[in-house]
C-alpha cells in the first residue's frame, strides 16, 4: 500500500502537460484494448454475436460515472480552497504578531522577534516541502514551542493576550493544514470510478459493433472526455502536490521582510565609526 501511495503521488507530482499526457496514454490503451478485443469477443467482429444493444444501457453507466465525477470533484475543490484559506490565515496571524513587536524594542519583545522569524523560516523552508508526502498530521516543531514558551512567559499584559491570540490562529490553521496534507482519497473511490470508465468504453464500443470506423472514432471520443474527468480530479486531489499545489508564498515573504528588518536592526547596533 505504501509503495502504490508513493506510485500514486508520483504521478499527481508531474507536470500537468505530462499528466495529461499521462491519462491520454492510460485511457486510450483501454479504449484499444475495448475496440481491439473486447467488443469482437463479446459481439463478434461484425457484432452478428451481440444483435442490436439498447443506447439506453450506456447511456445510464455514462450518467453514473457524470455524477460519481461531480460529486467528488466538488468536496476535493472545497478541500483545496481550506488548504489555500488555513495558508492565508497562518501567515497573516503571524504578519499581525511581527506588526505588533514592531515597535517594542525591550529585550523580551527582541527575543520574542527573532522567536517569531525562525518559526516563519521553519515553516516555509522546513515544514513546508515535507506537506506533499505526510502521513501524520503532526511535525515536530521546536521553533513553535520556544515561541510559545516565551509568549507565555512576558509580563506585558495586554501584548502577551494579543500574540497569544494570534498564536492561537497560526496554530489552528496549522493543524487544519497539516490534517489535510496526511489525508489520502480512499482507494475505493478511484477503483469505482475507473470501473465505471471503463464500463462506458465497453458500452459504447458495444453500441457501435457493427461498424468499425464509427466504434473507433466514439471511443477516442469517449477516451478523451474520460481523460479530462481524471485531470480535474488529479490536478486537485491532494492540495500540496502537483502544479497546483498551495505554496508558502505569503510566509516566504513574510520571512524574507523579517530578514531585511533584522539585518537593519543589527546594522544600526553596530559599533560607531572611528573618529
């Protein structure tokens, strides 16, 4: 199971040009191998075996599989739009706690600071690239425990209710965060639908038995609408993985701007020049 999830995660990782190309191949071999050999075995090479099939039959297979298509399109969608809303979330809490030290240049403020700015780099550097193969919704995070620790321990009042406030966001979206990228679609539901996929092929390569180049051009047509159903699934399914994956682009920024505040910060404290 675990090296079929690795296979599987693979192929959500190309790029969507080779994933689509990827499908293309996949499903095109089945819409061969149903025009090739299967419609002749069951209706014989001029389909005189079969007699005349009811377009009703596929018709109804075909609608099962729209729906079955509709219906989980719609929750991977929701899932991914939590995924970009917890990254939004995380990092704004996080912008709101660096905004709020801006301007407190005590000591326990300064080490809260520089607390807060290795946790962004920990979670847009470290944390992040681990997101598109986690099994676990829990990563160890020293950088978040000291930066809770310290929070805890100032004697501000009212600025440590706030950064614990906004802790407390950062933490939540993280954990949503982190629960969505160790969850994995079961695998019954793409063995229903590739079954109901392939039943389709079956069914209108069976419609048009009797006629060799009409049955060809409806299962390449039918091979590619299938193709597309299983790009929009796949581009989406896991919201960490694959060219539409959500990126820390909002924490990358927000580290790379505590970087350039603190190289300032150190560079006013340096020692005045030699008169």
């Amino acid at each position: 199971m675990t090296r079929l999830t690795a296979v599987f995660d693979g192929i959500l990782a190309l790029p969507m040009p080779l994933l689509i190309g990827f499908l293309l191949l996949y499903w095109g071999c089945f819409a061969v191998v149903v025009h090739w050999y299967f419609v002749p075995w069951i209706a014989g090479r001029s389909g005189e075996k079969l007699g005349q099939l009811e377009a009703e039959v596929p018709a109804q297979i075909g609608l099962a599989f729209g729906l079955l298509v509709s219906f989980i399109a719609m929750p991977i969608w929701e899932e991914h739009g939590r995924a970009e809303e917890a990254a939004r979330t995380e990092a704004a809490a996080y912008r709101e706690m660096q905004e709020a030290l801006e301007d407190d240049t005590s000591e326990p403020a300064r080490a809260v600071t520089g607390l807060v700015q290795k946790s962004v780099e920990f979670l847009a550097l470290e944390e992040w690239p681990q997101m598109a193969h986690l099994l676990t919704p829990r990563i160890a995070a020293a950088p978040l425990r000291a930066l809770r620790k310290v929070i805890h321990g100032l004697s501000d009042e009212p600025l440590k209710t706030e950064l614990r406030d906004h802790l407390r966001q950062a933490t939540e979206a993280r954990q949503t965060r982190l629960r969505i990228a160790a969850t994995r679609p079961p695998t019954a539901r793409w063995g229903i639908i590739g079954a109901l996929a392939v039943l389709t092929l079956l069914g209108v390569g069976l419609i048009h038995a009797e006629n060799y180049r009409a049955r060809r051009i409806a299962l390449s047509m039918v091979a590619v609408g299938i193709t597309c159903c299983f790009v929009i699934l796949m581009a989406y399914t896991r919201p960490y993985i694959g060219q539409f994956a959500v990126k820390p682009d909002d924490l990358m920024l927000l580290a790379d701007e505590m970087r350039g505040g603190a190289a300032v910060v150190a560079s006013s404290t340096e020692a005045p020049v030699r008169r």
